[in-house]
C-alpha cells in the first residue's frame, strides 16, 4: 500500500527555480471565472506525483475547451480507442485528447460529438460530448455541480492501481470517477492533499496483480510471491494435493505427487530391477521376488518352498520325479516307471497278485495265487475263446468263435445254425429259417415273409420296413418316380415329385422370402431381389452397387456425404464442414500455408512456413510499431513511438538517446553524453527565458523552455542547476 502526501508548497519552491516572485499556485486569472484547470497532477506507477502542465480555460457559456499554447502539429494528436495516433483529422469516434509535455503528456479522455477543428494562430478548439454542463464530475470537463470554481486539481491513478481515500487541508469539493479524482476549490494556496492508494490485488491472496501468475486464486488460499498455491518440493503438485511433498528434486512423480511404484509391491520405480512384478508377490530391497530356498524358484511359484540345499527341482520348485511316480529321483529304485504306474514306497510298479505281471500291465490283477498265466496276467486260454483251459469244455474251439460260458460255439436263437455261421442270430424263436440261419424271405425284397406286407414286390425293388416300393421324402410320389426324392417332409410338390416354384425365379415356395418376384428378376438365395453389396438398395435402383460393405449410403445407394463437401462421411474428417467450403482430401477446411488459419479467414495467405501469425493470418507485430517482428530489431519499441524501417525509435545525433527523450538532439558526433542526451561534461546553459517588460508574467516562449526543461528534472531528479533572474530600473 502507498501512501503520498502531495504539499503544493513544495511544489511551489520548484517552480521558485525558474520565476521570480511566483506565489504558490496564484491562478494566473484568479479573477476571470471562465478558468477551470490551471493544473493537472498524473500519479506514476512508483507513486511519485509531478505538476505537468498548466493547460485548458473553458468559455462561460460555451463549454469550449482551449489549448493555451503554439503547438506545433506534431505536438499535438488524438488517441484513438484501437491506440493510433492522429493523422491529422479527428471524428465522432475521438476519445482522447493529448498532447506532448517533455517525457509527459496532458490528456482529455472526454468524448467529442463533433470533429476538432483548428484554426490559423495554432489555438486548438473542440465541444464537450454533450455539449451541455455535466453534473457527475466526468473527468476531462471538470464541472462541479453548481457554480463553477476557481481552481480544479486533478489526478490520474494507473489502472493496477485502486485509490483508497483522499483528503486535503482546505474546504473543497471532491470528485472521484474511476482511477480519477478532482479536487474543486476557492482557496488554492498552500494546499496539502493526501491520496491513500495501492495496487490491486482482485484475489485478495496479498501479491499484486501485475505479479500475479494465478490472478483468480481461492479466497483464503495460501499462495507463494508469485501469487499461487506452493509446490515446496517443486514436483508440478501442489501442497494441497501433495501425498508425498518431501519428493527430492527432479523426481518424477503422479498425480499424488508420489513417485511410482508401477507394480505396487513397495519399491519405487527408480530402485525396482523387477519392476513388473505380480500383485502380493513378497520382494526384496531391489524390487525382486524372493527365492527362500534358493532353489532358483521364486516363494510365489515355489510349492515346496523349503528344498533342501544344492536340491535340483523342477519348475513347481519341488524336487525331480522324472517319472511322476511321486517318489523323488534320489529315492527312487525305478526311476523309469511308466507315467502313471502305481508303485510302492521304493518307487517299483506294484503285482498284487505277485503273478510276475505289473498290476499296470496285468489284464487280470486278482489271479488266483500260483495260477499259470500269459504275459497279460491272465489265466491260460489255449484256443482264446475267452474260457480258462481250465473251465473250457471245448479247448480246441476253433479261432474267433464265439462260445458260451463252457467254452463250446454259441447259438444265440437256437435255430440250429451257430452264431458263426448264422448271419441272422437273433431269429425269433422257433422261426423258419434258412441255411444261413435267416427268415425266409420269398420275394427277396430283405423283409421276412412273416413281415411282408408286399410279399411278392418285383425283384429288385426298394422296400421300407413294410416291404412295400419307397417313398423316402414321404411326398407321395415313390422313389422311382420321383425327381427330387429328397423333398423335405410336408413340402408341396409336383407330380415330378419336386417342390411348387411359384414365381419361377429358382427358388423354391418354402425358401422363398419374396414369393411372388417379377417373372426373369435376378434373386438371390432366399428369393428376393439381388443387393450385390448389401447397402439395403436393389441392385435395379442402386446407382453405387459396389459401396464398401457396412458403409452407409443414402436412398441412391452411394455413400454418404452430410456436408456435401465431395468427401464421403467415411473418409471425411471434418463431418460438418460449412456449405460451399473448399476443403482437403481428408474433408477438411483448407489451410494452404499451414498457419493454423483456415484459407477462408486468412488476409495473409502464403506466410512462410512455422511463421507465427495473429488471428487474421498475419505476421506478429508485438509492439505494433508496423514492422513485423522477425525483422524487428527492437520489438518492445514503446507503443506509439516513431521506428525506422528496422523497428528502432529515431535517434537523430546518433548518441544513444532516442529522440523523444533527448534534450540535447543535435549533440554532436562522439560526444559522451548522460540519460538527457546532453554532454555529461559541459555545462547546460538556459538561455530565452524572459518576463513581459514590467510584468511578473513569463513570455510564452519562456514557457515552453521552462515546462520542458521541468520534465527532464522530474525524469532526472539527479540533475542540479542554479537560476537566477536579472532586470533594470524599468523591470
């Protein structure tokens, strides 16, 4: 927060330095009320105040403001909104009144309604906005409401910055509009004011707003000199939302502001040499699954975690059992027992009946005890008819006879023919048969006569079951009739035996979905009109008909294309294009120089590549001095100045000080020269300031001297010179 208590009589011992006999502030027309402003007080940013310029009268009646000085035309211009300077005209749009004081400037920011005229002797005139008097204190008219006063102070806060009071040690009246405040009195001698302001801070967080990175912070937030919340170990997360805010710098972290622990089994990424460990695996300090028994196994794959030492296992990281009988190789005296055999506790394949024969290669594992048997365990069975020798009643049967349980050849239907022999052994009983052992079966049609319902169907005839002719598709027609013997059940048919085609398009009634197609239209295989590529348009009315399969089309059968911008939706990457828009091959709005600025809005259309543009196209001109930055050799000219063709201000005697600052602008060449321009060594002497004869009253030529001259010590206030005053008996 600053403070500035601004003393005009202080004030009134720098003016001392240039006039004899100047009182304190005495209006020059103390008497001629048409007077509204001898004085105008602009505060600086470092909060310094300086008396500028002693600048406007207003007529009475008229409202008309005048600038009491010669001016040239370049000393005086407007200020438009969009920050151009005059050009020698002015309109309704004028907002700005300026003109040029040394490094300073006397501004009117009142809106005209008419346009500035100038007249031949260099006297500047203009109207108030309205034209009438205000009543609300606008700055720039300086009316008080009521009568007018005799004197107006005024004063001009920066925008980042918020007055927060004022006050002055004589009656007045106070007007504040905005950043500016007015002061109106009768008594304009020894005034003291006293202006409390400060920056602004919008968000309250105590840093402000010109340093301000975070301007809209939370009220209440604790912020850090740049305005935002605190990072104190510099990880990209704040405080706030920091779980770990102890991270060391240069650490990677998340969005907990912890490091990473991918695998989530306790070691950071960082240390981890197995960082893709499986979840609820135990690990090491480096990370790693861990292998108790050392057996090369890991504990969260080991199944027999407590090998002994040196062991060799195998990948369960249990013990060898080369063959799975459940008896280690160093235990096992049949390390080679079949996969799968039972053995006992040394590892052997067990003989429960201790025939000689592995119970694993013993057909019969409960031989009687000391019963004689083959080599697949089982009794002896001479002629291998399935009866022991010693049960078998005929042991020389003949080889693949079937017998019955004494051993001799079966005859299942006992119809006299063996079951070898019979190719019909299950006849019923007491049934006639033949020497094969079959039922008779007259017509030989394969249905006994007992079964036959045809029993003299033509030889060679197909029967059913019943010895009647065929019909396998039972459609009524018998199979040597039928032409499509295999019509499905219940289907109508011709009397060719073959299924109804209504329409005649080759597809069947039963499988037709569209019965009733034009007679010669091409159909598919369940009968209705081709759609070749499956878009849901008849190949008759599709003016695509090989559309990409699955893309979607209008009611012609071709793709779709929404914004009719000639590109399908399907390869259209810019589904809503605006209507008659040129755009790319992907559908796209064209951008022909790649500046992120499509073609259609673009005033600049062929920028070089990777040039930055603004928003219409254009090369960058930050300073808005006219010459782009890239060729721009001094791109932070101040806004307004007068650049030559490589954006520099103007710096006529070459000595290093830009002309609008120069006090000296025609030192000569080589000259050592300090801030003002002017020889450091030499001596400035001050020549043309002269009072009317018999008269206190400076000459205007000394006037303008003396307001230039008062600038440059309130830029340099290092500055020191010596004045004097001379006259004769006449004054």
């Amino acid at each position: 927060m600053h403070y500035r208590t601004l003393d005009l009589r202080r004030w009134t011992f720098i003016v001392a330095l240039f006039t004899v006999c100047f009182v304190a502030f005495q209006p020059l027309m103390a008497a001629d009320k048409r007077v509204v402003s001898e004085n105008l007080v602009h505060l600086q940013d470092d909060g310094r105040a300086y008396l500028l310029h002693r600048t406007m009268r207003t007529d009475w009646d008229g409202y008309n403001f005048h600038v009491d000085k010669q001016l040239k035309l370049e000393d005086f211009y407007y200020i438009y909104p969009n920050d151009f300077e005059w050009d020698g005209t002015s309109s309704e749009e004028t907002n700005i009144l300026k003109f040029k004081q040394g490094s300073f400037v006397v501004m009117y920011p009142g809106k005209f309604d008419s346009e500035v005229k100038i007249d031949d002797n260099g006297v500047y005139t203009f109207n108030s906005w309205d034209g009438t008097k205000r009543e609300d204190g606008l700055y720039g008219l300086w009316n008080k409401p009521g009568n007018f006063t005799s004197f107006v102070y005024a004063w001009v806060v920066p925008e980042h910055f918020e007055i927060l009071d004022y006050k002055s040690n004589t009656d007045g009246e106070w007007v504040a509009r905005n950043n500016t405040i007015s002061f109106f009195a009768d008594n304009v001698n020894n005034l003291t004011f006293t202006i409390r302001y400060r920056e602004r801070d919008s968000d309250g967080d105590g840093v402000a707003d010109r340093k301000d990175n975070c301007p809209e912070t939370t009220s209440g937030t604790r912020v850090n000199t740049e305005g935002c919340e605190p990072d104190t170990d510099g990880d990209g997360i704040i405080d706030l939302l920091d779980q770990c805010a102890e991270t060391p710098a240069g650490a990677q972290v998340g969005a907990g502001g912890c490091q990473p622990d991918t695998d989530k089994d306790g070691v950071l990424d960082f240390i981890d040499q197995c960082p893709s460990t499986t979840v609820d695996t135990k690990v090491n300090a480096m990370g790693c699954a861990l292998d108790s028994d050392h057996d090369g196994v890991t504990d969260n794959q080991d199944k027999c975690p407590n090998s002994s030492k040196c062991a060799t296992v195998d990948d369960t990281g249990c013990e060898l059992d080369s063959d799975k009988d459940g008896i280690a190789d160093s235990q096992d005296k049949c390390p080679e027992s079949p996969e799968g055999a039972k053995v006992d506790e040394t590892g052997c394949e067990l003989d429960a009946d201790k025939d000689g024969i592995a119970d694993s290669q013993d057909k019969c594992p409960e031989s009687p005890e000391g019963a004689k048997v083959d080599d697949t365990g089982c009794a002896l069975d001479s002629d291998k008819d399935g009866v022991a020798d010693s049960q078998d009643k005929c042991p020389e049967s003949p080889e693949g006879v079937k017998v019955d349980d004494t051993g001799c050849a079966l005859d299942s239907d006992k119809d006299g023919v063996t079951d070898s022999q019979d190719r019909c052994p299950e006849s019923p009983e007491g049934a006639k048969v033949d020497e094969t052992g079959c039922a008779l079966d007259s017509d030989k049609d394969g249905i006994a006569d007992s079964q036959d319902k045809c029993p003299e169907s033509p030889e060679g005839a197909k029967v059913d079951e019943t010895g009647c002719a065929l019909d396998s598709d039972k459609d009524g027609i018998a199979d040597s009739q039928d032409k499509c013997p295999e019509s499905p059940e219940g289907a109508k048919v011709d009397e060719t035996g073959c299924e109804l085609d209504s329409d005649k398009d080759g597809i069947a009634d039963s499988q037709d979905k569209c019965p009733e197609s034009p007679e010669g239209a091409k159909v598919d295989d369940t009968g209705c009109a081709l759609d070749s590529d499956k878009d849901g348009i008849a190949d008759s009315q599709d003016k695509c008909p090989e559309s990409p399969e699955g893309a979607k089309v209008d009611d012609t059968g071709c793709a779709l294309d929404s914004d009719k911008d000639g590109i399908a939706d399907s390869q259209d990457k810019c589904l809503e294009s605006p209507e008659g828009v040129k755009v790319d091959e992907t559908g796209c709005v064209l951008d022909s120089d790649k500046d992120g600025i499509a073609d259609s809005q673009d005033k600049c259309l062929e920028s070089p590549e990777g040039t930055k543009v603004d928003d219409t196209g254009c090369e960058l001109d930050s300073d808005k001095d006219g010459i782009a930055d890239s060729l721009d050799k001094c791109p932070e000219s101040p806004e307004g100045a007068k650049v030559n063709e490589q954006g520099c201000q103007f710096d006529a005697d070459k000595d290093g000080v830009p002309d609008a600052e120069d006090v000296c602008p025609d030192s000569r060449a080589g000259t050592k020269v300090d801030a003002t321009g002017c020889d450091a060594a030499a001596p400035i002497s001050l020549e043309g300031v002269n009072f009317h004869t018999s008269s206190d009253q400076l000459t205007d030529k000394s006037l303008v001297i003396l307001d230039r001259v008062a600038g440059s010590l309130v830029k340099h206030p290092e500055l020191r010179l010596e004045v004097s005053g001379h006259t004769d008996s006449l004054g």
